[in-house]
C-alpha cells in the first residue's frame, strides 16, 4: 500500500495514502482560504449505522484545542475526543463502479457497517 505516516510528540499516528493526499489537496487548492494555514479536518462523531462515523472537512485554519499533525505535507487537525478514536487509522480514496470517496482503516474499530464511514469501537 502507497502510504506514509507521521507522528506527534504524543505518539499519535494517522496514515493518509498518496491517493487520498492527492485528493486533499485538490480540495484545499479549491478552497479560496489561506493556504498556508488550512487544512484538513479529522473527525469522529456518534451517529452513523454502527455508533460513530467519520468526517472530513477542510478548514482555514485549526481551533485552540486541537493536535496539529502533518501527515504526507497536509496539515491534520483532530480534537481530543476524535484522537482516541483515530490513532492508527489509514485514510484511502478509492474509485469503483460504485463511486469513489474516501475510506478508513480503523485498528480501534471493534465492528463496522457495509457502507464504511461508520464504526463501532
């Protein structure tokens, strides 16, 4: 698998494969923010099939309380709650007949649903 991984003084890890940094950056370069300063949010929310689902958003710039981390030249930002729930999760984008999006590989995950952007830990 095409991926590379960075790590916070924490020891928090989030892997993002070329495909999905490829992706990323299409988004911010599309975004009219500042560059030097947006990125990408990381995020885990309770909903979805299985109790929690991910999100992605790419943000101007990150809030107070959040680990910055810098995974493949993008800047990440997670929340306390959502780092919990993330260290060691691969980011993808895949493309299908079904569609293409991103896709999560979640270690800490101890069940999931078929749709993929949900989880049960």
């Amino acid at each position: 698998m095409d991926s590379t991984q960075q790590q916070t003084a924490t020891g928090f890890q989030l892997i993002l494969t070329d495909r999905a940094t490829a992706e990323v950056t299409k988004f911010i370069e599309a975004e009219e923010i500042a560059k030097d300063t947006a990125g990408l949010r990381v995020s885990v929310m309770p909903g979805g099939c299985s109790g929690f689902k991910y999100s992605l958003n790419i943000e101007e710039t990150s809030l107070e309380d959040d680990a910055v981390v810098e995974v493949n030249g993008i800047r990440v930002f997670v929340d306390g709650f959502s780092m919990q729930y993330l260290h060691g999760v691969t980011i993808d984008y895949t493309t299908s007949m079904q569609g293409s999006g991103f896709t999560f590989s979640n270690p800490n995950a101890t069940g999931g649903c078929g749709c993929g952007t949900s989880f049960t830990a």
